[in-house]
C-alpha cells in the first residue's frame, strides 16, 4: 500500500550531488543521465498520491527531466493532468530547475486534425497539453512519430511556430531513423529552431539504434534520449522468479504481453543478472549504464512504478563504465 506523501514537500538540499548531467548534442541544455517518463503509472487510473512520490523522489535525486506525451494516461491526457496537480502541489518554485517535455503525433481526437503531422494538429495539442499541466511554455516540445503523409517542412515549421510564440523553448522529434533525423535536423537549422533531440527506443534486447541512428545523430548535432531502456522490465529482475500480479506484464492493455516471459528469455535475463551482479549493480542499473555507454547518448529514459525503482535507477550513475570483458560477457548473454 502506497504511504500518504508529506502535504508540505521540501526538495533534498544535496539533489545535484550525485546525478551526472549530459549535453545534448550540440545544443546548450544539459540532461540528466537518467530521466523520469510518465507513460505509465501517472494517468486517472493510477493512485495520485504514489505518482508524487515518485515525482517528489525523482527530484530529490537530481533527475530534473519529467517527460510527458499528449495521450499518456490512461484516459489519454490525464498523465499530463496528474503532473499539473504535482507542479501545483509540490514543484511549483522549482519551475526553473525542471525540464518539462511534451509530445504530439498519435491520435489524440476524433477527426482528421487529431493526429499525425499537420501544424493544425501541433499547435492545437500543445495548446491542450499546456491547459492541462498549467503551463506557460514546456522546455522541450516533440513530434512523437514521422508522418509520411504532410510536408516534413510543414512539421517541423509548426515546431519552429511554437518556439517563435514562446510556448516551448526547444523541439525535438522521436521515433524518427537515422535519414528522417538528418533531413528533420537540416530543415530545423535553416529555420533557425535547431533540433535539439531525437526520442527513440533502445535497449539490450532492441539495437535498431546502433547501425546508423547514432552516427546521424553526433553529426548532426541532435543529442539521443532512450526510451524504455529497460525493455519495459524485462532488463530488470522483475520477472526472474515469475511474473507478479502489479507487474505491467500482467496488467491487461499495456505493450509488454505475459507472453514475452518465456524460458529462453528468462535464461538470457539470469545470465546478465549474474554479471550484473559481479559489477555490483542490479540488472536495471546496468541495463540503463548500458545504453548510456555511446557518445551520442544524452539519457536514459525510465518509467517506474514505485519510489524504490526510480531509488534503484538513480543509482545507476555510480557506475557506468564497463570493462572490454564486460562488455563482452553481455554480448554473449545476448547471443
Ligand atoms: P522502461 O524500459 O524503463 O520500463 C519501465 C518499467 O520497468 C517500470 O514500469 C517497472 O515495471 C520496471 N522497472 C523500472 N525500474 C525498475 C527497477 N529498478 N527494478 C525493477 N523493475 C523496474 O521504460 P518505459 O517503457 O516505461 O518507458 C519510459 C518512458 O519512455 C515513458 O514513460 C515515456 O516517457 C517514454 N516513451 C516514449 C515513447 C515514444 O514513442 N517516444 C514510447 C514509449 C515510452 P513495473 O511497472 O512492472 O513495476
């Protein structure tokens, strides 16, 4: 059972000790190695009082990077209506130390204008987003999926809009491949708007990354933030010893079917728990290390669902180099 949280929250005076913070890619605005989504666990259906806990430690920890999409929930809006009430509650003086993210490109509204790429769309879902959370401006504003039906320079001028009126101070984009990127980076630099950092997903157990998305990114200046680096949990010792009923494997209508728990999965996961181990870390901090081992790479994007795993996932910064043997001994976990 979730603790009642404090009414009245004070951040931890020591929470920039620890955390590393890393530029991302040519820009001027420096993230924190590991970064907190709120995907799941943080919409109407969840219990308010455990999502500001996790926001409240997050904090204290250093991570000052709160990563949000118009949709998140579920119902789809209500993460971003979840983190307002936080900002309202609990970070609200601390505005200037937070690096707030958004994102449009799923369906969002019924109708042609509620999803994809168009600028009707963009600006009108941040305009929303912004409503919900309270917000004057969100620090970094994201097309969430390429559109390969409207203009890339309709797209990316309505991101390049809604930095001119003051309502994000960055942009980015996400799910988009190594030639999207450099073509998005290409028309955002002649607009004047550098892309500031491209989203995408990336993990031990899914590299579609690594064959031509980081060079792209380091030449183009476009910092790379990973998301679901911990292959939703399954880079963790979640499901070592069967799948637990709060585990999101086994809540119904999220993206990590039960299915996936299988014995030559769990044999792979034993193996890198072990070297895990031998580096005295848990699966999770090494898995997020893991990712964070490129140059190109500006953080690590979590989801957690307890006070204790983003305790557990902040800690990952006191150690994140790994050995040539190391590095070999995950290779052939993998293998
Ligand atoms: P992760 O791979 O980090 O998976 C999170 C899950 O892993 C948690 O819910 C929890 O599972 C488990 N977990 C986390 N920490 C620990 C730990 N220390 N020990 C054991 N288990 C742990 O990432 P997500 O898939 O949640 O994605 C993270 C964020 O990335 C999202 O919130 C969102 O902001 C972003 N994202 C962006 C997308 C895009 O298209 N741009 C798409 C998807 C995500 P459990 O709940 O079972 O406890």
């Amino acid at each position: 059972m979730t603790q009642p949280v404090h009414p009245h929250y004070l951040p931890a005076e020591d929470r920039y000790h620890n955390m590393a913070y890393l530029r991302s890619g040519r820009s001027g605005l420096k993230l924190p190695a590991i970064s907190l989504g709120l995907w799941h666990n943080f919409g109407g259906v969840d219990t308010l009082e455990n999502s500001r806990a996790m926001v409240r430690r997050a904090f204290d920890l250093g991570i000052t990077h709160f990563d949000l999409a118009n949709n998140y929930g579920p119902p789809p809006g209500s993460a971003e209506d979840t983190f307002g009430e936080i900002l309202r509650k609990d970070l609200h003086a601390f505005r200037d130390e937070l690096i707030i993210s958004t994102k449009a490109g799923y369906y969002m509204w019924p109708g042609p204008y509620g999803e994809w790429g168009s600028r009707k769309y963009l600006i009108s879902s941040l305009d929303q987003s912004l409503k919900r959370m309270g917000l004057e401006y969100v620090d970094i504003f994201y097309h969430h999926r390429y559109d390969p039906e409207t203009p890339l320079e309709e797209t990316m001028s309505a991101l390049d809009q809604v930095v001119r009126q003051g309502k994000a101070l960055y942009v980015g984009i996400s799910n988009y491949n190594a030639e999207q990127t450099r073509e998005a980076a290409r028309i955002l630099r002649e607009l004047g708007t550098p892309c500031l950092i491209n989203q995408v997903s990336y993990s031990m157990l899914n590299r579609w990354v690594e064959p031509d998305l980081l060079d792209a990114a380091e030449q183009e200046g476009v910092g790379l933030i990973f998301f679901s680096p911990l292959a939703q949990g399954m880079l963790t010792d979640r499901y070592l010893h069967g799948v637990p009923e709060d585990s999101r494997a086994a809540k119904p209508g999220t993206f990590l079917k039960r299915e996936r728990i299988t014995e030559e999965y769990l044999t792979r996961a034993r193996k890198l728990n072990a070297i895990a181990l031998m580096r005295g870390q848990t699966l999770a901090q090494m898995a997020l290390a893991w990712v964070m081992r490129h140059s190109a790479s500006t953080s690590a994007l979590i989801g957690t669902s307890t006070v204790q795993q983003v305790e557990d996932c902040a800690a990952t910064v006191q150690q994140l180099n790994f050995s040539a043997e190391e590095l070999a001994a995950i290779e052939a976990a993998l293998a």
